[in-house]
C-alpha cells in the first residue's frame, strides 16, 4: 500500500492556497499531517527556481543562497580538464574534447545532502564510466580522485580559510564505473548553472551531496584512496564512502529523515531511503563491509 502523502489529502484548491489557509490551521493539525513517508517513485523533480537558488558551493559563501548571488563571477569558457595517473591516455582536455563522442544523457535523481535536506533534479550529462573508458583505465588504478578548479579571484571563498582548497572527492573504481554515477553538464536541458557546478561536476545518486564534487578541473586514476575535502575536515563526521543510511546518524543529527526543498511547511518531511532509494542497484557495491564503520 502507497502512504498518503499530504498531496494526496488535500484538495488541490487548498493545496495552492496553502499561504492562505495556514493562519487558520491549528498546530494539532499541522502535526498530524506532517510525517509523511518517502515513495521510491516520488521523483517530481524540485523548480529550476529551487535547484539553482538553495545550494551549498563554499567557494561562493557558506549561505544558501550565496552561490546564486556570487557564481556568475566564474569564468567557465576557456575550460581543461587534467587528466593523469594510471590512465592510457592523460592529458590536458579542453572540455568539449573530453567529452566528444559522449553521449548526453538524461537522468532524474534523487538528491540528498549530508544537511538532511533533499531536492529531486533533472540533470543532463554523461556517464563517468564513458569517460573513464575513453581516456583508458589502467587494471592498477584503484581510486579516481576530482579536484574543483582553484581559483581564488573567481571564488571569493577560497581567500578563506573555511575549507582545505581546492575541494577535493573521490570514489572506489567500481562506483565510478556505477552506470548510475553521471558527470553532469546540465539541468532541465539546460547547461548546468555556474551555482550547480558548471561547467562539469560530479554526481552520485546514492551517495550525500558532498561527494559530488563541482567545476572540476581534474581528474586522477590512483591506487591509493583520495583525500576528500569532507573527511580531511571532520573525519568523524564525513567518511569516504558517505552513502546514504538512514541507519547511520551524523554524529550530530539524525539521517532517518529528510526536508525536501520545496515540501512546504507540513508535507516536507520524509522518511530517508538506503542508499536514497538505489538500494538494489547499488547495494551489491558494498556487501560484507560493515556500513556504519565505512561510512
Ligand atoms: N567545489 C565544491 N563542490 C561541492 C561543494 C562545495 O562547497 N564546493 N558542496 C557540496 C555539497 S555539501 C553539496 S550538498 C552539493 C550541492 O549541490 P547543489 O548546490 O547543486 O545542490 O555540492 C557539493 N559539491
Ligand atoms: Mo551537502
């Protein structure tokens, strides 16, 4: 059986009108209606208003909505992408030269941030396995590790100590081959927005939002596990793997449940999925370690 979302209980009049109705909703209704559980098919993708004006891009401020007041400083044409380590074919790419012959794609995902908050987005892009093939793995790379451009006349942030620049992810072989992992270059077929990561940034659906590392301006094939920029500042609290669990808490929050951006003030509220919602694609990466050592 399908749980009722608050959608689904209020007249689409009412729902519209929400602004209008709150004022004379008791508190004890609003509770009532307020925990809702996650539907693995709701995948109605957040406004394009939502995705580019609430993110987290500390090269920009630390604000949600710095990002969108201060990333159009960022010059993303010329850009190259560096590739090296254990690779046949490293180099220095102008980016449309890394990715010709690549096919675009469409992919809606879900997207949850360690913050425990969630949108839902449309992006575009291709997948990191295509461009891993093309420019030839090595069998000894282990790791792929991504760095974001530095650049601190254009990214204001990094003149600031609050992060170890540049930003810095990384994943296991296998998670990057994940045909789910997607190097986006794009949104509601759009090309991605200067706050979103543009040109090129990393996404990976199962995993928090940090691992997905924007305007990367490096990519590295290693058989040592990366420095990620999360674990080097709080590795209690930001692991390597930092897949979703709704199992394993932050150690100063709960990850059972999730704001979703958008949800408005009683129906945003939803329960956490495993590996946000990709379990049985992805679960199979990870079986034997224990989640809430290598989290
Ligand atoms: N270079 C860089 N990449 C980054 C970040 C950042 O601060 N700098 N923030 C990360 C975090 S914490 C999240 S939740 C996502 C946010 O992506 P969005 O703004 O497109 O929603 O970007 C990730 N990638
Ligand atoms: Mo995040």
């Amino acid at each position: 059986m399908k749980p009722l979302t608050f959608a689904d209980v209020t007249p689409e009049s009412l729902y519209l009108n929400r602004r209008q109705i709150m004022a004379g909703m008791t508190a004890m209704t609003a509770a009532a209606l307020a925990p809702r559980a996650a539907r693995a098919e709701d995948l109605k993708p957040n406004t394009f208003e939502e995705i580019t004006g609430y993110n987290n891009y500390y090269e920009f401020g630390t604000g949600k909505e710095d990002p969108a007041a201060n990333a159009s400083m960022l010059k993303t044409d010329p850009w190259t992408v560096k590739v090296d380590g254990m690779v046949d074919k490293p180099g220095d790419y102008a980016l449309a030269d890394l990715l010709s012959g690549l096919k675009v794609e469409d992919r809606v995902y879900r997207f949850r941030c360690v913050e425990a908050w969630s949108m839902v987005i449309p992006w575009q892009g291709v997948p990191l396995a295509a461009l891993l093939d093309k420019i030839g793995v090595q069998p000894s790379a282990k790791y792929v590790a991504f760095e974001t451009l530095l650049r601190p006349e254009e990214m204001p942030g990094q003149k600031m100590g609050i992060l170890d620049w540049p930003y810095r992810e990384g994943l296991r072989i296998d998670e990057a081959m994940h045909p789910l992992t997607l190097m986006a270059t794009g949104l509601y077929g759009k090309p991605l927005p200067n706050q979103n990561g543009a040109p090129i940034r990393l996404v990976v659906p199962w995993k928090y939002g940090f691992k997905g590392v924007k305007a990367i301006v490096r990519i590295t094939l290693t058989d040592q596990m990366p420095q990620t920029t999360w674990n080097m500042m709080a590795s209690n609290e930001y692991g390597f793997y930092a897949n979703v669990n709704p199992n394993v808490d932050h150690p100063r929050w709960s990850q059972a449940s999730e704001r979703r951006i958008g949800g408005g003030l009683f129906g945003g509220r939803q329960d956490t999925l495993m590996f946000n919602g990709y379990e049985d694609q992805v679960a199979s990466l990870y079986k034997g370690m224990d989640l809430a050592v290598n989290y």
